[in-house]
C-alpha cells in the first residue's frame, strides 16, 4: 500500500495542480515582460552593439583602371592613388554607417566634361560602392564616363571592436564633458539636499503656519519642463536679463546656469523623500533625548539624522540621476560648457555621428546605473523605523523657530514661484527689453517654428494615452506578479526588467529605439514616426516609479482575498474587477497623474523620436529656443505648466471623490 502520509517520499512529489486561473495570469506576466522586453532590453542591446562598430574606408579593396586616350592604364589599388594624391587622411577615411566616399575626390586632376573613361571594381567579394543610386557588389569590371564616374561613391566598411570609445577618451573636449557632467551632478545634489532637507524639516517639525500651501508651492517644478527654469534666469540674469547687475563679471550661460535651474526642477523630488523619511519618526526617542538632558543639536545629530539617512540616501541618488541625465536645461542655457546628455545630441544630430552618440549614451549610462544600484543596495539595507510601539512624532510650538522656518519657507516658495511668475510675463512682453507693453502675439505659437498649436495638442493627445494605457499596463502586470504564484524566475526577470527603466537616461533610451526601431528588417519598424512609438517610449520610460506605486498599494491588500475568491470557485478577474481595482482606485489614479505630468513635460527621451507629424509642446520649446523665440518658448512652457495644474487639479476632485465612495471601510 502507497504511504501518502505528509512526510513520505510520495507526498513530497506531488505538486498543486494548476488551474486555469494561474495560467492566465501567468500568460499577462509574460506578454507585460515580453513588452518590456521588446522595448527596452533589445533597444538597449542594439545600442550597445552600436557602441562597438567602427565603419572606415578600405581602399585597398578596391581597383581603378583609367583611359585618357584610347589606351587603359594598368590598374592601381585604390590605396596607392590615395598615398600618392593625399587627397584624404585617416580621420576622413573614419565614418558612420550612411558614410560615403567620392572616388573622384582622391584623384589628382578630374573634369566631368573630359572623354576619359574610367572602370571600378571590387577587390574582395564581399565589397561594395554606389553608382549614383544603384549598389555595385561583386569583382566584376565596371565602365564609366567622366561624367558618370563623379556619382561613384566607396561604401565604409564595418569593423567590431573598442576603437571608437579609444577616439572618444583622445578627444579632450568630449573627455572633460564627463568631468562637467559630473561637478553639475555632485554641487546640484549638494545643494538641492541641504535646501530640501531644510525645508522638510521646517514642515514636519515646526508649528509654523500654511504649511499644506507651502507644499503644493514646492510641488510646483515638477509640472514644468526642465527648460523653463533656464528660460528664466536667461530673463532673470542673462545678457539683457533683469538682474544682470548681480552676476557682476560672471555668466549665467554655463556651470551657474545648469547648477541653478537644476536645483529648481529636482528640489520636489528630493523634498517628497526627504519628507517621508522625516514624518516617520518615533517621538519616544525624542522624549528619551529630552530626559537623558541632551541638547536640541545634540539630538539633531543623534536622533534625527540618522533617522532620516536612509532618505537622504536614496534622494541624494534620485537627484544626481535627474540631474546627470537632463538635456533640456543644460541646451538651453550651458552656453559652451558641455556635458553628456547634450554631446549625444550633437553627436547624433549635429555630426549625424551615431556610433559616436552610442558611445557616449554609454559612458552616461554607467554613472547613472552606479547612482542606481546604490540606491537600491541602501534601500535593502533600510529596516522598519516605526513599530507597533511607536509614538508618532508631533512638534511643539517655539515661537522663535516656528518663525525661522516660515521665513525660510517664504523664501523658498518665493523663489519658486517668482521663477514661474517670471516665464509667465516674459510670455506676455512683446519685445523684451525694448518694448514691455503686455501682448498675446507670443502665443501665437502657428506663426513660429516648433510646430504651432498642433505640439501643444500633440503632448495633450500623447498625455492622456499615456496615462491611459501606461496605467492599465502598469497595474496589470503589478497585480499578476504579485498576486500570482509560481514561476519564481519569470516574476524575478520581470520585476527586474521593471526597475531597469528607473536606471536608463531618457537620451539613452531614444537614441537606443532609433537603433531598434528604426531597423527596416525590424517587424516593429511601422511604428517608427508615429504617435505609438512616442507613447511606447513614454510608457518604458517611466515604468518603474508606477509599478513601485502599484506594488505598495497591492501590498497593503492580504492574501486571504485570493484565497477566499478561490475556495468560493471565483475566476480572478471578478475580484481583479470587483475587489482590487476599488480598493487600489487612489493608486491607480496617482499613477496615472504620474504618467500624465511627465508625458506633458518629458523632452530628452522623445527628442530624436518625433517627427513633423507629432512634434511635441515641450519640444517645441526647445526649437523655438533655437531659434531665438525665447519668449514663445517661455509661453509654450506655461501652457505645459496650465495644463499639468489642470490634471493635477482634476486628478484631486476625483480622488476626493472617490476616496468617499470607494475607501469609506479605512475609516472607523
């Protein structure tokens, strides 16, 4: 008789049988990995492998004979007629993959209208050269009259190897882009740090008055393009701005310039870390300070510091990320002073040098990766700071600090606002500094360069897609990994392919689709152009912070759902509909204004994706910059920033809405 008992051999084979339900959900896992897959660990591939091809001239594969007067010449090695005319050098034999080379070029003296006649042919099998539009391969002899000969072209020849970083670490000023990158990155976070730590510390720990007001002023930069703080101090301190005076000898036009506008557009971000870390605290620890009769600085250092490291930690790294990976910014208002987002835009649209711009996406990638894996390794190291015990911290009132920190509030939220206040009436100055009567005609974005009114509905158009099938994806495939069981490797390779997005630059990751995407053999190539790849990109791009907020809103949810809609026969999509969706509706809603906000405002990673057809609003900025409207542009901006204050205040009356509908069970 077979011994079933629970410790037999027997019983310990035997696995759960799996139902419908579980393959399912775990056919959703693979299609939302497959997605991410797709999109963004084989563009990232391809731009990798595009970082390694050289493409260079080989003229020693090819032959020339030449007949001036009846009578062919013996033919020479293209490589010879080179060595001896020295038409071209080494750097000019060094090009890209659409790289083309004019054989007349190398030839000592060469007349269309002569009668000599010329014939061309490929040394090796594998060569190739263009006929004006036709591509000649094989060893085959071909003949051409002078006139024909001047449309030949030699094809460069591709080659696997370091070369092409070797050219980049010699060339001093695309070198000392990394050094720049990096001073931007590390004083930015500095600064941006002490000011938000400041600031949170004024909110959570004094009694001080308006502080939800003080909080949505600080919130303010995140609904901007990282352009518009540029704009500003351009009108605020440039070379006709308002306030020149205070510059004295210096620039706003480089390391100052990015420096200040960065602080402006990563303070949010570091000051919500900051917050939550500091709004955690225990106030048994403050009272045990109190009581071992230790000073206010003394518990400052003890107590709330290290507290609130962790935080510190994990925004230190978020800002230098942002900062390091902007372009909007630094192309505005870095003058000459260069660093790596804004070299992989000359390298690929200025010198239409992509291996080089892959080369560089690389070297950006690896700083952000290192700030990454940082952040995360911290993160796994942090434990619990409130436990069943734990006496949340309430300030109490002191007149002198509780007016300290509203000054230093004041100040903050001055200089927030002042600087959107500032963009909005140079958008409306007719012609700054020479005529200041007030005017609409900088609105009228259909007359200038940018795309007109038509970006503006493009981002609104892109936006609302955005937030619509980035939080239906996002969300799907947060509840099946968490929800579902088995497949232990498959949901690890999907929960890693959903952090990767948060560690890849948004300049990288366009410049990896154009390489992906813009493949004609590449199946997915039809979306190259158009709105979907724009939407795609968007998605990808800010995949990890939604699924994170996902993940902590179906957290919060017991397992004992899933077990009691099984033991009642019920399919899990009536209680993904019926139970999940309800209960998780404020997340939802927070990752959909998340998407929304940074759709609206994201320039880096959709500026070599868009096309005549879908230029974007804050793109547009960018070109009307360019162009010199930098009062347009600043009205564009504002336009961005009326339409981020319109969602977020819809988002709002929603939520409050529906948190009484949907959440009245949280309340007792």
């Amino acid at each position: 008789m077979t011994d079933l008992s629970i410790n037999s051999p027997t019983a310990q084979k035997i696995k759960p049988k799996s139902g419908i339900d579980a393959w399912v959900m775990r056919a959703f896992i693979l299609v939302i990995g497959l997605y991410l897959f797709i999109t963004l660990a084989l563009p990232l591939y391809a731009m990798l492998s595009k970082s390694f091809n050289t493409f260079q001239f080989d003229l020693s594969s090819y032959e020339l004979q030449i007949n001036k007067d009846g009578t062919w010449d013996k033919p020479i090695d293209a490589a010879d007629i080179n060595a001896t005319t020295k038409k071209y050098n080494s750097d000019q034999l060094r090009t890209s993959s659409d790289g083309r080379l004019s054989v007349v070029g190398m030839l000592e003296e060469f007349s269309f209208r002569a009668k000599t006649i010329y014939r061309l042919r490929n040394k090796l099998a594998s060569g190739s050269y263009l006929a004006g539009s036709e591509l000649i391969k094989g060893t085959d002899w071909h003949e051409y009259s002078s006139n024909e000969f001047r449309r030949v072209y030699l094809k460069p020849v591709k080659t696997t190897g370091l070369d092409n970083f070797r050219q980049y670490f010699s060339n001093p000023s695309l070198f000392n882009s990394i050094f720049n990158s990096l001073f931007i990155a590390v004083t930015t976070t500095i600064i941006t740090i002490t000011l938000a730590f400041t600031f949170s510390y004024a909110i959570s720990r004094s009694m001080m008055r308006f502080k939800g007001a003080f909080k949505v002023i600080a919130m303010a930069p995140i609904l901007v393009p990282s352009l518009l703080p540029g704009i500003a101090l351009v009108y605020l301190f440039g070379n006709q701005g308002m306030l020149k005076f205070m510059m004295g000898d210096q620039s706003i036009y480089g390391p100052i310039g990015i420096i200040a506008g960065s602080v402006f557009f990563t303070f949010p971000h570091a000051m919500i870390i900051i917050q939550t870390a500091l709004s955690i605290s225990d106030a048994r620890l403050y009272e045990a300070s109190d009581v071992l009769g230790a000073t206010k600085t003394k518990t400052f250092f003890t107590v709330t510091l290290p507290g609130a490291r962790y935080g510190l930690i994990s925004a230190a790294f978020v800002v230098f990320n942002l900062v390091i990976t902007d372009f909007g910014l630094p192309k505005v208002i870095g003058g000459q002073f260069n660093v790596l987002a804004v070299d992989i835009y000359k390298q690929v649209i200025g010198q239409q040098n992509f291996e080089m711009g892959a080369v560089v996406s690389v070297v950006l990638l690896i700083p952000a990766l290192f700030a990454f894996s940082i952040d995360r390794f911290v993160q796994k190291k942090q434990v619990a700071s409130l436990s069943a015990r734990s006496v949340p911290y309430e300030p109490k009132p002191n007149r002198k600090f509780d007016r300290l920190m509203f000054s230093y509030s004041m100040l903050i939220a001055a200089l927030i606002v002042g600087t959107i206040a500032v963009c909005q009436y140079a958008a409306l100055i007719k012609f700054w500094p020479y005529d200041l009567s007030l005017s609409l005609a900088n609105y009228d974005f259909d007359v200038m360069d940018g795309g007109g009114w038509g970006s503006f509905y493009n981002s609104l158009k892109l936006a609302i897609l955005v937030a619509i099938i980035g939080t239906a994806v996002v969300f799907t495939g947060a509840y099946m990994v968490e929800k579902s069981s088995g497949m232990q490797f498959g949901r690890s390779f999907f929960q890693f392919l959903a952090m990767l997005p948060m560690a890849i630059p948004g300049m990288v990751l366009g410049l990896a689709y154009i390489f992906f995407f813009n493949d004609p053999d590449n199946p997915f190539n039809f979306i190259y152009g158009t709105m979907a790849i724009l939407v795609v990109c968007t998605v990808t791009h800010f995949y990890t912070v939604s699924h994170l907020t996902a993940l902590t809103a179906l957290k919060q949810m017991d397992k004992e759902f899933e077990s009691v809609s099984s033991s009642l026969k019920q399919p899990f999509y009536k209680l993904f509909s019926q139970v999940t969706v309800p209960v998780c509706l404020p997340a939802i809603l927070d990752i959909s204004i998340y998407l929304f906000v940074n759709a609206m405002t994201t320039v880096s990673a959709l500026i070599f994706l868009y096309s005549p057809d879908t230029t974007l609003a804050s793109i547009a900025m960018l070109n009307m910059d360019d162009a010199g409207d930098i009062a347009p542009a600043a009205a564009m901006g504002m336009m961005i920033f009326y339409a981020n204050v319109t969602a977020r205040i819809i988002h709002y009356l929603l939520s409050k809405r529906i948190y009484a509908k949907t959440q009245a069970w949280r309340v007792r």
